[in-house]
C-alpha cells in the first residue's frame, strides 16, 4: 500500500513538471483555492486605493467648504442678465458709446452703483461722490495703479513709461527720474528762457495772424493757438527745436506739427476707450473697432518725427559729438547709475518722451479753452452795465487779480 501511494505522489509530480495546468487540478482543494483567492485580491487593490482617494478627497471637500461658508460672501451689485462666457458685451457694442448705455442704465435701475459682467470680468459702474470715495478709500492701492489694456501697452513700448503703467518697479524708477532728475526746480530753471522764447512767438504768431484781416482783423481759433503754443514749448525743452519741418510764414505750425499733434489726439483718443479685447483676449484678431489698428497708424507717425531725433543725439552722445546737455533729451540720455551705466535704455527714453508730448499737448491746451469759457460766460457781451456791475461785484482779491493781469470787463472782446 505505501509502494502504491509512493507511485502515485512520483506520477503526480512528473505530470505537474510536464503540464502546470494539470498541476492545479491534482493538487488538493484547499490549495486551489488559496491561489485562486490571492490572484483575485490583488486585482482588487488598485480598486481599493481608487475608492479610499475618493473617499478622502470628499470628505476634506466638505471640510474646506464647512469653515469656508461660514464668512457670508456680499453680493454683487444689480446689473443685466450676463450673456454665456461674453457677458454685457453684446449689449454694449449695439449700445454705443457703452458709458453712456452704462449711465442710461443705472438711470433706468435707479441705482448709484451696478454691475456688468464683461467676459469673466465684473465691471462695476458708480454714480455717486460718496460712494466713489469710499471705494477710493478702502481701495487705494489698487486704483493708485493704472489697468492694462492693449493700447496703452502699444502706446508705452511695453509699459516702460510712468503715467500708463501698473504701479511696480519700473513705475517706481521711472517716476524717480522724472521727479528727480528731469522735472526738478534745478531743471525748470534751466529751461525758463526756452518757455519764454516761445510765448514770444505766439504773441507774434497771434500778431500775425490779426494783421493778415486787415483794420477788421481776423478770427483766430483759440484751439490750434492753444495746442500749438504748448507743443512749441514742450519741442523746444525737449528737442532744443520748435518744428519738426520748416513751419509756417506766420510762425504757426506747419504740416508736420499739424501732423504730429493729430497723431498724439487720436493716441488720447483710443488710449482708455473701450475695447472688447481687452475682456476678451481671444477676439483681438478680428479687431472690432479698428481701435488698434488706429493707435498703430498714430504710433507710426509720431515714430517718424520722435524717433529720428532721438536717434541720431544718442549717437552724438556715444560718439563723443556732444559734450553738455542742451534739453531734457539730453538730460535722459546722460543720467547715470552708480556704475556708470546708463539709467534708461533707448526704448524707455522714446516711450517716455512720447508721454510727456502727450500730456503737455492736451492739458495746457484744455486750461487755456476752460478759462476763456469761463471769461465768456461771466461777462455779458452786450451789456457794459452788467460788465461792470460783475467787476464790481468781485471780491477785492480776485477783482485786483483780474486788474494787474489786464483782463477786465473788457475781457469779453478777447
């Protein structure tokens, strides 16, 4: 009997060497079923790591969310209903200019403040002093920085100048130079027989032109005066020269100035305007508007008059042509860190430049137009009597004023 199962156990193990399949099935059920068990659980493992990650991800979810929801999130402002991923946009672009479908608006809701969602971006319109304060107040150090928009990038050369630039580190080194090193008490100083040269030349400028009417005399557009007398000041500080061509005979602006003075309106004009790109980056290919194709055509002419200047006086400079500085450009050119390099790169001198012509173009110009406005409604033109009865009704200060500068009730013949 045990010859028979010592046969049998060698019979067994010289089938499993020859076949491992048939070794499953001689070997006894226990066995069997043990391998089998192991094979299936650890299919069942990565199953296992799946569900407890989900298991885990959840409960920390509504563990976050528990603390998060107990601080109230304030609602927005009232507004229209957003359009799917456009927002107002298309309300907006049939509704122009969109302040003054944002103003219709808000008068319609009767509401000081509103919401209007622009792309992903929530755009909130206020109309009202006290509450334009508090934002002012409680935000300052986010509206003391200006929003970037495509125009004004292309505008300052990739926001390396000052006045259109978010508040950062150029900001900071840009405004030091200008405060600094350019527009110091030193420097204006400096600079005071250039600005008086030129408000010369816009009495003769202004003489000139009465003369060409004859006794009668000829009307003179305060406007072209006004834009052509700071132009001529702010060319003379900073390029040392009044025109950028050969002028006019009468000593007012010629095509080129004309020209350049255009271009640095229609940059003001488009600089902040609306844009759908700037909410939604993805149609800045179509365009809409035209408005950056207009601020490149702008930026090319002021690069043809601005560009050439700049270029060759750097050169002057680098060659040892020019030995002292004459104009502000100079001064940008010649500003040295403690090194000895040079503070401003050429992009950041031109791009500087830029915006100072157009802050100097448009604002004296604009002073200049607000006050005689003023000057005209105050005094009557017809009537001498209530002329003189406004001089006297002044108070002492402000009648002396008007009297030492020349401008009287004969100020409505101006």
């Amino acid at each position: 009997m045990a010859i028979d199962m010592e046969e049998t156990l060698n019979i067994t193990a010289a089938a499993a060497a020859s076949n491992p399949i048939l070794f499953l099935f001689l070997l006894p059920p226990q066995k069997w079923y043990s391998i089998e068990y192991s094979s299936t659980s650890q299919k069942l493992i990565p199953f296992a790591i799946f569900f407890v990650s989900l298991v885990i991800f959840l409960v920390k979810t509504n563990f976050i969310n528990i603390f998060t929801k107990t601080k109230r999130v304030p609602s927005l402002p009232p507004g229209p209903s957003p359009w799917p991923l456009v927002g107002s946009v298309p309300e907006m672009l049939r509704n122009r200019p969109a302040y003054r479908w944002i103003h219709h608006f808000m008068k319609k809701l009767d509401t000081d403040i509103a919401c209007f969602r622009l792309g992903k971006t929530n755009v909130i319109a206020v109309n009202s002093l006290e509450v334009t304060r508090e934002f002012l107040k409680k935000h300052d150090a986010v509206f003391a920085s200006r929003p970037i928009t495509i125009n004004t990038d292309i505008f300052s050369h990739g926001f390396l100048t000052t006045g259109v630039m978010p508040w950062g580190d150029q900001w900071k080194k840009m405004r030091s130079v200008l405060i600094h090193d350019v527009f110091n008490h030193s420097k204006t100083q400096w600079l005071l027989e250039k600005r008086n040269e030129e408000a010369d030349n816009l009495v003769r400028y202004l003489y000139n032109l009465c003369s060409d009417g004859g006794s009668e005399g000829k009307v003179v557009n305060v406007r072209t005066a006004a834009q052509h007398y700071s132009g001529s000041v702010m060319r003379r500080m900073m390029f040392n020269q009044r025109f950028y061509g050969k002028g006019n005979q009468d000593g007012g602006p010629g095509v080129e100035e004309q020209e350049h003075v255009s271009a640095l309106y229609t940059m003001l004009l488009y600089l902040y305007a609306f844009s759908v790109a700037d909410y939604l980056p993805w149609l800045r290919v179509f365009d809409l508007g035209e408005h950056e194709k207009k601020v490149k055509e702008a930026m090319e002419v002021l690069k043809k008059y601005q560009e050439v200047i700049v270029n060759e006086r750097v050169q002057q400079w680098r060659e040892g042509r020019r030995k002292e500085a004459e104009d502000l450009l100079d001064v940008f050119i010649t500003l040295k860190d403690e090194n000895g390099n040079p503070v401003l790169s050429d992009e950041e001198i031109k791009a500087q430049i830029t915006e100072i012509l157009l802050a100097t173009v448009d604002n004296p110009a604009k002073g200049i137009l607000w006050f005689l406005s003023c000057c005209w409604n105050f005094f009557n033109v017809d009537d001498d009597e209530m002329a003189e009865d406004a001089d006297d009704n002044l108070p002492a200060e402000d009648t002396r004023l008007l009297e030492n500068s020349g401008w009287s009730s004969r100020t409505r013949y101006v």
